[in-house]
C-alpha cells in the first residue's frame, strides 16, 4: 500500500501545496514531477499513482502561481523557478532525485540537469518547452510593428491609447496561455517564453528520455527532435495520434518505459 500525502510547505516564504506518494517499501530514489504552464500537481497524479507501487517515492508540488500555491512576489524566470526547485528539494532532504517534467516543467528540467548535474540522476521529459518558436517573417514584422508603435505612445503620455491597443494586439494575437493570466503570472510567463534552454540542453549530462505526440500543437514534434540532437544523451519515443499531454494519453506505455528507464 502507498501512504499519499497532501498538504502544503513554505519553502522562501511562499505557501507551497504539493502531493508526495511513499511506497511501502521505498526501492529506488525520488521522483521529482514538475507540471506544465497552466496546470497543476493533478495532471502529474495519474502517472504518480502508476509509479508509486513500483517502489518510487514521489515528490509532486504545485509551481508558484499555479495551483494551490502562492504566486511569486516578483515576475520569475526559468532560473527563479529552478531555485525555487533546489529549496523544495532542500526542504524534504531531496540530495538526488530522478526528473520527470512536462512541457514547462521541460524548461526548468533542462535547466537543473544543466547547472545542478549532482542533484540530477536521469530526465524524462514530456513535451518539453524550450526550444524557440519559428516565428513567419509576416509575423515578426507584426509585432515589431506593435512594439514601435505602442512605445512610441508611451513615449508621448498617451499611456491610455497605449493601453487600448496592448489590450487589443493580446485579443487579437495574444496566445490562450497569455490571455489566461494577468498580472505577475502574465510578466513571468513573457519572461520564461522567451528564453532559449537549447544553450542549457547543451550541457546536460544525465541521460534523457524525450516522449512526445505526433499532433502535439503546443510544442510541435521538430522541438523534441531539437532537443535529442541537442542533448548530449538523450533519446526520443513518439506516439502517433497524440497530442500535448502524450504522458497522459499513453499512461501504460509511459510507466512501463518511464520504470525501465529510470531502473537502468
């Protein structure tokens, strides 16, 4: 029987909820599993609850800003979010954790298995983000437009007109993530999804294992096959008809591989 506990910790002042699965009998390091944008601890759970008999402990907190968890005092990067990581895993004694991260949980992944190789023992990442958008030369002209023109009106006092027209190109143009959030999570989110982690995969130094959806929308398949030329040992598995969450769609498969990998 696995003993599951959820409950909350304050790790740097913030009030962090979080879900941790103890096998009765705990036979291989930690798992630590780090949710994508816009979603929670929840979405980790399936997988979790499959993991778990198998005699992994399981260590599954809610992001700040997501979730049940406070939001960040300030706009966070990828690098305030994987020192937010390091404390969580300061905090329950975490020396060594095997990494499971899905899409924005990808992003702060690539970065500790970059700058915390000790604390890293192998990744698997789902949908990872990271790798930079193909932005259309229609596109980039856009918004380069919409940046010129609403610093122009800043510039000049016209602080409501600029305002107006901010809120019109996020209708417009603005992704659902974008729209969904305002404020400091809406900062962070400009903040994070501008930063290429292909420099960070670079230097990765525990093996990866990349799944991915073949339909996948969000980070379309040629961002996972970025990632395994990129990482130095990474290798990547793909299923057919799925899409973002191909963890999720694939649950069986995934704990199968997800076991073998991490047990090898």
């Amino acid at each position: 029987m696995n003993a599951a506990q959820t409950a909350s910790s304050t790790i740097n002042g913030l009030r962090v909820a979080q879900t941790i699965l103890q096998p009765s009998s705990a036979l291989h390091q930690p798992i630590l599993m780090l949710h994508g944008w816009g979603a929670d601890r929840s979405l980790m759970l399936p997988l979790a609850e499959k993991l778990a008999p198998l005699g992994y402990p399981l260590y599954i907190p809610d992001l700040p800003g997501f979730g049940e968890s406070d939001p960040p005092p300030q706009a966070w990067t990828v690098s305030d979010y994987a020192q937010f990581t390091l404390a969580y895993m300061n905090a329950h004694d975490l020396k060594r954790v095997f990494l499971f991260g899905h899409s924005f949980g990808g992003r702060i992944s690539l970065y500790l298995g970059a700058e915390q190789p000790a604390r890293v023992i192998k990744l698997a990442l789902a949908n990872s983000a990271g790798v930079p958008p193909k932005r259309s030369l229609a596109a980039q002209m856009r918004l380069n437009v919409y940046k010129g023109v609403r610093g122009g009106l800043y510039r000049i006092g016209a602080r409501g007109v600029a305002d107006g027209l901010r809120a019109w190109y996020t209708r417009r143009y603005g992704s659902a993530d974008f729209r969904a959030v305002d404020g400091v999570m809406r900062e962070t989110l400009v903040q994070v999804v501008s930063e290429n982690m292909l420099p960070y995969a670079r230097r990765v130094r525990a093996s990866t294992l990349l799944f991915w959806g073949e339909n996948d929308e969000d980070t379309p398949l040629w961002m996972g096959q970025t990632l395994e030329r990129t990482i130095p040992d990474a290798g990547l598995i793909t299923f057919p008809n799925v899409g973002h969450y191909s963890y999720l769609e694939r649950l069986a498969d995934v704990t199968r591989i997800v076991d073998h990998f991490f047990r090898g």
